[in-house]
C-alpha cells in the first residue's frame, strides 16, 4: 500500500480515539519520562533513586528530551504523540491483517483492535506500550512484505528496544531465523547481530551512566513489583494471562480468534503461520520477564491480543482467501456469521464500557487540571519548601510543573512535613481518584501537617502552607 493511505489510516486511528476518549493526558511513568528528559536537555543526570520510581526508557527519556523546549507544552506534545501510536496500532492492525487474510479481515481487526477499552485507555495516557507495539507490527509488516528483509526489520525492533525489552529477545530470534534459512556469511552476521544487540547495549550504558549499575532498570522494575505486590512468576502466568487477555479482547473476540486460528492453520498455513508464530514469540517473551521478576501487567499482553484480534478477523472473513470451490469455503462463512453475530450482540456492552472509559478519562483529566492550576499559585516561587503530597501520584507532575527535582516532592505517607507547602485533595472522591496504587509504601496516616494554614482552593485540590515569611512576600 502506498504511503499516504497508511498516513491516512493512522490519521482515521487516532480520530477515532480522539472521538470515543476526549483528549488524554500522561500517566504517571510518562510525566517522569518528561522530567527525567528535561535533565537530559540540561545536561544532568536523571534521579533513577527517587521513591517508586517507575522503569526507565531511554528512547521515551529522549523524546523527552526533544520535547523540553517546548516547555509547558511538552506534556501535551506527548499525548498527541500517543493518539499517533494509537492511529498507527489501527493502521498497522489493518495492514498486516489484509496482507494475511484480506482486506475485510484486516478492517475487522482494526476496528477490534481500536474499540477496545484497555488499548485506549493505555494508548490516551500516553503509556510507552503502545508506540513500543507499533514498532514492533512495523517490523513484523516490512518482513511480511519483504521476506528476510534484515537491518530495517532489525533497526524497527532496535528502536522498540529501548521501550521494552521484550524486543530484544525478537530481535535475536529474528537473527537466529535468518541464519536458519540460510543466512551463512560472516560478515552480514556479525552486522545483524550487532544491530539485534545495540538496544539492550544502548540500555545498559544509560543505566550504568546514571546509576552505576547497568542492571537498575531490570533490579528497580522488580523492586518495585515486590513493593507494589504486582503478581510475577512463571507460575501466576496460566492464570493471570489469559485473565488479562481476555479483558482486553472480550469473549466474542476470543471466539472469532479460536475459530479463525484453527481454520487457517488447517487451510490458509502459509498465510497463516507467521502471525502464529509471532503470537508465540510474544508470549514466551512475556515468560521469560516473568521468569525474570518482572510484573504480570495486562498492557505487556497488548501484542499477543492484536495478533487474536487480526486472527478473529480471520476468524470472520478469512474464507474470502480460499478458492470458490474449496469444500471448506461454506463452512467457514457459516462460522464466520455466527462469530459476527457474537460480535454484533455485545456492541451494547462494549458501548457502555466506553462511555465509562470517556467519564473516567474525563474525571482523571479534570483532576490534573485543578492540580495543574494549584501549582501555577504564586506562593510555590516564594521560596516555601518543601512540597507535600498525598502519596506518590502527583510527584512527577508537580517537578515538571514546578521545574523542580521530584526528590524535592514529599508523599505525606512517608514523611511528615513541619514547615513547606502541602497539596490535599479537596474530597475523598479526588484521594480515591488520583492515588498510585493501593500498595503505594506508606508508614504514616496521610493527613494536613499541623500548624498548616489554607491559602488556596479548587475543585479538587486545597493548598496549605507553614511559611509565614515566605507567604507574606508571596501576597
């Protein structure tokens, strides 16, 4: 397909996201990525060692980066970048899916794949999972349409790299499959391995650069998932994955992907297999992190359901692949009308969870909003330090807002602040609303420090400060 159809098709993506969610805004590992690449523009070192810290990555700290003279427009650049990995998961599902099975399958697939409540509600918070898996499709469609194409299927998943480290195993995979079919001269080898291992070099250096150890992203995230009680392990997988699969896919989905698996591995194998395949690597992949300590988070298996969403597809309109004689041909589309009639039936269910997906979108944005504009108050450039939290939520949204060290932010939760700033929630719907995570570590009961008075309000937040000299200047 030629370029600006594809151009267009991220372009329809992203506007459907955009019309079913409202505009998004950066999640809590996003706003760090944007801290952490402002230090990056200044040339200083990011502060890894802060309390929950989340992951690192390096090619989201150097948009980051790219996105700190933008200044107070960087976040919003951030979220626009996330309806566009969105629209690209939307194109790149129909791409790859009329390449296997045709261009209804392809189109089903892609409107599975962009109505589901999960994707857009990682994709509008603009989570690195989702432009990670565009790369990750983009690579798998330049193989699809040149076989053993080498370096720019390699340079995609290079780039996806330094997202997430699932793709560093593909791309040693993919050497290894080069090789297998015939891939023999040494000096091409050495070339292809070197490119397969740059990501997981180029990721190593930039935590031995910041932290000394060239392991911290991979020791941090399991601290962390220990911290925060996240599910981990090979043995919580054959429960806990399927689970999470199917919250993304919803039953119908699983069906048409069940149906359309078996009838093209049995009658469309050549078609069929790569995708297959690539369904497996994607899951042992997901193994191996979870063998490694990693957590069990359902936006980890957003790969392994696009592949089921392209193969219910299949499931639906892959007998358009098979010959008008073919015995099978009937039976196919009588299977694919009842997994449309599936399908059909719980639009009103899928419709409803997007409705609530769109008001949570909305009350979360809300939220940041009031926070964004307690922050703008002018008794934060006083000099009245430091600034107290409710727990670690806010942390990164205020360093970014308030151009300061998110060390420099207190979660109330595990220190009491006696002199400073403190931002409270103004309900207990806001404290339930804007909270990390029920595991978020805490030794103290979150309460208004003592001897804090009240300085400003909204919606949603309430300022106090224990400053007098400071304040007095401020007003």
């Amino acid at each position: 397909m030629p370029r600006l159809p594809a151009l267009l098709l991220t372009a329809l993506g992203g506007l459907v996201a955009w019309l079913i969610t409202g505009f998004g805004f950066a999640n809590y590992d996003t706003m760090y990525a944007l801290v952490w690449g402002r230090d990056l523009a200044r040339g200083q070192l990011p502060d890894y060692s802060v309390p929950v810290a989340p992951t690192p990555h390096p090619l989201q700290e150097m948009v980051g980066a790219l996105l700190t003279p933008l200044g107070d427009g960087a976040e919003t650049a951030m979220v626009v970048l996330a309806f566009v990995a969105l629209g690209a998961l939307f194109a790149l599902t129909y791409l790859l899916g009329t390449n296997w099975f045709g261009a209804a399958a392809g189109a089903l697939a892609a409107a599975i794949i962009i109505t589901r409540e999960p994707v857009l509600s990682f994709g509008v918070r603009a989570y690195v999972d989702l432009p990670y898996l565009a790369l990750v499709l983009g690579a798998l469609l330049v193989e699809v349409r040149r076989p053993r194409a080498g370096l720019p299927v390699l340079g995609l998943l290079g780039l996806a790299g330094l997202l997430r480290p699932e793709a560093w195993l593909f791309s040693f995979a993919y050497v290894g499959w080069l090789a297998w079919k015939g891939e023999r001269e040494p000096r091409r080898l050495a070339v292809l391995t070197a490119a397969a291992a740059a990501a997981p070099v180029l990721w190593g250096l930039s935590d031995l650069v910041v932290t000394g150890n060239p392991l911290h992203s991979l020791t941090g995230t399991r601290g962390n998932a220990e911290v925060l009680e996240r599910r981990t392990g090979l043995d919580e997988i054959p429960l806990t994955a399927p689970r999470r699969i199917g919250e993304i896919l919803r039953e119908p989905v699983l069906l048409g992907a069940a149906a359309g698996g078996l009838l093209s591995l049995a009658f469309l194998r050549s078609r069929a297999t790569l995708p297959a395949v690539a369904g497996v690597a994607a899951m042992l992949a997901f193994c191996v992190l979870a063998v490694a300590g990693l957590p069990i988070l359902g936006r980890y298996l957003l790969g392994p359901a696009t592949l089921l969403a392209i193969f219910a597809g299949a499931g639906v309109f892959g007998w358009t692949r098979l010959d008008p004689g073919h015995p099978w041909r009937r039976r196919w589309q009588v299977a694919g009308a009842v997994v449309a009639l599936a399908l059909v039936a719980f639009i009103p269910a899928q419709v409803d969870r997007l409705r609530t997906l769109h008001r949570t979108i909305g009350v979360q944005r809300t939220i940041k909003d009031d926070l964004r504009a307690i922050a703008g108050n002018p008794v934060f450039a006083s000099g009245c330090r430091p600034v107290g939290v409710p727990n670690h939520r806010p942390v990164p949204d205020l360093a970014l807002w308030l151009d300061r060290a998110p060390a420099d932010i207190l979660s109330a939760q595990l220190v009491r602040l006696r002199e400073g700033l403190y931002v409270s929630p103004a309900t207990a719907k806001v404290e339930r609303a804007f909270t990390l995570d029920r595991n978020d570590p805490r030794r103290l009961t979150v309460a208004v420090p003592p001897g804090f008075s009240e300085v400003a309000r909204n919606r949603s937040w309430i300022l106090y400060a224990r400053c007098s000299r400071s304040l007095r200047n401020a007003r």
